[in-house]
C-alpha cells in the first residue's frame, strides 16, 4: 500500500465516520450537559440570548446512562479458560490464573465498565490490548481503553467482527517534540509540524518508493494549526496471501507457521525427518505439503507525507486487530452501517423537556405582578412594560373610562398555557423512559405497595431484557480481548514471569512431582501455541451481587412462607456482616432443638 492508497483509505473512513463523530460528539454533550448549553442548538441560544432568556438543561439523560452503566456494574461477569480438549485442562487453569492476575484491584472489569459506558453514550468504545517492556525487560500485557474519537472503522465492515475487515484506523495528535522522541530517525529533519504535509526530500531519487504516485494532501484532516500538532495515523489492514503448510498426517495437525514456497516446506519436513533418524524414533512421521490463502495483518503509520514505520507483518501471533471493538448498537441497514448508543434517540425528549420548560418560565415571568395604574403624567412604553412585569404601578395622563377594561392586556388568562405545557414536558419525560429501557422494572420501583419480593425481582428481570443485546455484544467484546491477551501470553511471558505470578500456586507443591508437574504445564502453555485449543467462559453475573441478591430475596420469600430450613442460604446470600456469626447462632439453637425433642421421646428400650 503506497501513501497515495493509504490517505485515500483513511480518508474514506472518516467520510464513513462523519455523520455518526457529529453524533457522538452531540451524545458527550448532551449526557454531561456541555457546561449548560450542551443540549440546545446554537440557533435557538442564539434566540434565548436575544429575548434574554436562559438556556435551561434538566438533565433526563444523565441518570438513564448512569443507571445502564450501573445495571452493568452490578452483574459484571468474570471469566475462566475451559479446554477444548482433556489433555488442556492444567494448561486452562494456569490461563484463568494469568487472567485473574490481570483483573487484579479489578481492573480489568473496571476497564470493560468504562469502555461500555463509553458504547452506552456514543455508540463505540474501544480497547487497545498491547505488549509494553515490563519492569523485568520481559513481556508485559497491556489493556488499555482507547478513546472513541481516536479509531475509524472500515467502510465496508458489516459486521462486529473485526476479523472480517480489511481496514482499521488509530489516528492522535502529537506535538513536534511528542513526534521527534517517538520517531526520532523520521522525525530528525523536520522543522516544524508544516513540513510533515510537504513531501519528503529524498523522495525523488528512491527508485520505486511508495511516494511515487502520491499527491500533496490537504490539511483538512492532519494538521491541527491551533495546537501546532500533527495526526499521526496508525492503519492496519488484512491481506489474502497463498502460502503452504506442513501437515501430520497420522494427527491432522498443522504447523503454525507457514512458507511462502513449496520447497521451504520440503526443506522443513527434511529437517524434520533428520532429527527423527537422529533420535531414532521408531514410528515415522507422515509429513504433507497443503496450500492455503490465508488472512495477513500489516501495520503502517504515517505523520502527512511522511511514512514513520514502513508496512511491517502484526507483531502478533494471533494475526488480528489489536484494537477491540464494543458495539452497543450495531445494524446493517445494507449499502452501510449505523452505529449509535441510548443517548442517540433520547435527544429529542430531551430538547422537548428543556424548550418546554423554558417556554414555561418565559410566560410565568411575562404574567402581570399586581401593577397598576392612576391618573398621573407622561408614560413611556418602558413603564407599561414593567407595570406588567415587575408589579410597578405607573401613573397615566387623562385617563379616563373603566380601569378593568385597561387592564384587560394584563390578564392572567394566558397562564391556563403553563398546565398544557407542563403536561408535555411530563409526557417527555415518559417518552425518555421507553426509548431508553431504562423503565420502572428496571429501577425496581413496584406497581403496588403489596407486591411481594419474587414478583419485584421478575419484573426486574424482563425489564432487563430489553439489555440483552447490548450485554451479549460486551460479552463478545470481553471474550476477544482476553482470547488476545493469553495468546499475547504464550509468545512474550517467559518460564519465570509465569512462576512470578503463580508464585503461591508452586509454593504449594507438596512433592517434586507436583512440582514437576506445574514446570510441565508452564513449558507447554508457552510451547504449543497452536495446539493448546480454549475457549473463555463468562459466568453471565451468576456471581454478581445483584444476582446474589435476587436470589436472597426469593428464599427470603420461601422462609416467610415457613420454609425455615433455608434460612442459612437466605443469610449467606444475603452477605451479611454479621452472616457467620448468625448462622452460628442458628446452629446452635437448632441443636438445642434437636436435643430438646430427643430427651422429650418416650424410651422403648428394654421393651418387647
């Protein structure tokens, strides 16, 4: 991909994006309120301002967003590897350990709440899942959110599935001394951050260079005159390659790696064989040759003209996009996508509740203040104005006729416009509720003050329902970032960084052969990076809280209703305070029971 294809990749995707960026940046705004005027139109603030009016914002959006993102706090899910195949079972109990290592001070599930929040407002978020230097100069997995206004997806994506892609997109802002201490050989000419859209000087005398076709771009969308900051743009892409693989006949197996010609294969296989004979195996292997096309992922980056890293194969084992995608809505509307989170369709109830109760205001403050008038001089507008408004009384020359008929254009009959009004700012209110989901089930507010416990908790449910989609998009969401970072795992931990993390796992080894057996299993996860088959599990909020406590409330039920034998599940799942020293108590007390009622049992004993 030369730099001419590459802007005009990435110029597609933000031509793609426009349209939903606007909205997202509209949803931030409307969601925090934009410092009190984030919700109104300039057109209409422009008005307000005129008639000196305020602009007001009663926020109905903020809480419906809080309460989502905290309906997935409160049922997040955690996770485990669980093998494909018997022999991966150690292999998968180390993969969960590692992982619990990560969601250490839960920051993993703090991570995927932010991210989610993120998909709940403007529709996306995004984790960057990367290997950074760590403190030991050995591999370090890093899980980062990635800002939503930073990455363009591929035009022609219609799926959430980024393996499906041909393109994806990173793109910031760097100043000049940012660019020169991350890209000191590119950057080490350059003057000023004008001179990365002009075309690179040497250009001209490489043969075949991949600046050979391109043009002068323009600054639209890379530079940042204001900041003095240039957009560096990170763009992966996928390409079909046709390469050939060794196969064991006798397993089916394949070898990870592949060859770009037939004879590196036969070379391989040779290889192979020679280190059998060598060892004198006695059963040879079968060793093939197939061909296949297989996905490829390329990164390139780019400052303007100026190429900063060439195109160079994922550093990556896993060959996919190191920038995960969480989609709250996701549809196909067929020639395109539409991508949009709760706030996109709840800004209109919105804009409704904040001009109604501005309308509202501007006629309580026009209504007459018990002004009036008496015979007196020369009255100016201004005066009449304020006899109106403010309840001053003004005196008016030559007067004559009734007073009620004067002030019939001071009546309060207008005011029966405020009931009408308030009425359909409720109504919005109402309307924000049902777009949003975020109804009365949801929130647990009963329909009777004589519901019992199990109806309130099954009302919650179906109200959660209508979050099903959203959750089993995060799902797959958390599922491919932590599929990513246990193969990032097995190509950059070493024997003694896993050791480091399991230290009290090894510790506990009661005999060499445990021992030996953990060592095993560590060489093996790190070794067979193809044949270790997983999948992670997520528990669905089972666990969570929220989960725990529907439950609790259902016993509770049971027990009131005079199963009492399930009074220690009600209290452990509960997660009272006081929990075990209840239930010691209980114990006793039954005890006492039991013993009470066997001294109280006639004794047959020696009887025929």
């Amino acid at each position: 991909m030369n730099i001419k294809e590459l802007h005009e990749v990435f110029d597609a995707m933000v031509i793609n994006d426009s349209e939903w960026y606007s909205a997202a940046e509209e949803s931030m705004r409307f969601y925090t309120g934009g410092f009190g005027t984030g919700q109104w139109e300039t057109e209409d603030l422009q008005t307000l301002q005129a008639e000196g009016r305020p602009p007001l914002q009663l926020n109905i959006i903020l809480p419906k967003v809080n309460l989502v993102t905290g309906v997935e706090r409160q049922g997040r899910s955690s996770w485990k590897a669980r093998p494909v195949e018997s022999d991966d079972e150690n292999e998968a109990m180390l993969s969960t350990s590692l992982l619990y290592h990560l969601d250490r001070n839960r920051k993993l599930q703090s991570l995927f709440s932010r991210v989610f929040k993120d998909g709940v407002i403007t529709g996306r978020g995004w984790i960057d899942v990367c290997v950074e230097p760590g403190k030991f100069y050995d591999g370090e997995i890093s899980i980062k959110r990635e800002s939503w206004a930073n990455v363009h997806i591929d035009p022609e994506a219609r799926t959430q599935d980024t393996n499906e892609w041909n393109y994806l997109a990173r793109s910031k802002y760097l100043t000049l001394n940012q660019m020169k201490q991350m890209f000191p050989e590119t950057s080490k000419d350059i003057r000023s951050v004008e001179d990365y859209l002009s075309m690179p000087q040497t250009v001209n005398q490489e043969i075949g260079s991949y600046y050979r076709n391109a043009e002068e771009i323009s600054p639209a969308h890379h530079l940042d005159e204001l900041h003095q900051k240039i957009r560096v743009v990170e763009m992966w892409n996928r390409e079909y390659e046709r390469e050939h693989f060794i196969i064991n006949k006798n397993t089916g197996r394949i070898s990870q790696n592949g060859f770009k010609t037939k004879n590196s294969a036969g070379k391989q296989i040779r290889e192979l064989q020679a280190m059998e004979d060598a060892a004198q195996v006695q059963v040879k292997t079968e060793f093939g040759v197939i061909s296949r096309v297989v996905p490829k992922t390329y990164l390139t980056i780019t400052a303007g003209m100026h190429t900063l890293q060439e195109k160079k194969a994922n550093p990556y084992m896993h060959n996919q996009f190191p920038i995960v995608p969480y989609f709250y809505h996701f549809e196909d509307m067929g020639d395109y996508v539409e991508t949009f989170g709760l706030v996109e369709n709840m800004k209109d109830p919105q804009r409704e509740k904040d001009k109604r109760r501005s309308q509202m205001l501007d006629i309580i403050n026009r209504s007459p203040r018990g002004g009036g008038i008496f015979a007196g001089n020369k009255v100016s507008q201004e005066e009449m104005n304020e006899a109106s408004t403010t309840g001053r009384w003004i005196g008016i020359p030559g007067f004559k006729g009734r007073v009620s008929d004067f002030m019939q254009q001071w009546s309060n009959s207008h005011l029966s416009l405020v009931s009408s009004i308030a009425a359909m700012e409720q109504k919005a209110e109402m309307d924000a509720k049902e777009i949003s989901g975020a109804t009365d089930p949801m929130m647990g507010i009963a329909t009777s003050t004589k519901e019992s416990g199990i109806a309130a908790q099954t009302r919650i449910r179906q109200g959660m329902m209508t979050l099903q989609e959203q959750m089993e998009n995060l799902d797959f969401t958390k599922s491919t970032v932590l599929m990513q970072a246990i193969k990032n795992m097995q190509q950059f931990y070493t024997a003694d960084k896993i050791k480091r993390i399991i230290g009290a796992e090894t510790e506990k080894a009661e005999s060499p052969e445990e021992a030996q057996v953990i060592e095993e299993t560590i060489n093996r996860f790190l070794t067979n990076f193809e044949k270790f088959e997983f999948d992670i599990v997520l528990d669905k909020g089972e666990n969570s809280a929220t989960m725990r406590a529907a439950k609790a409330q259902q016993v509770g039920e049971l027990v009131r209703n005079g199963f009492a034998s399930l009074f220690p599940l009600y209290v452990e799942l509960s997660d009272m305070e006081a929990g075990r020293d209840i239930l010691e108590k209980f114990e006793e007390e039954r005890s006492a029971q039991m013993q009470a009622q066997q001294r109280q049992m006639p004794n047959n004993t020696g009887k025929s």
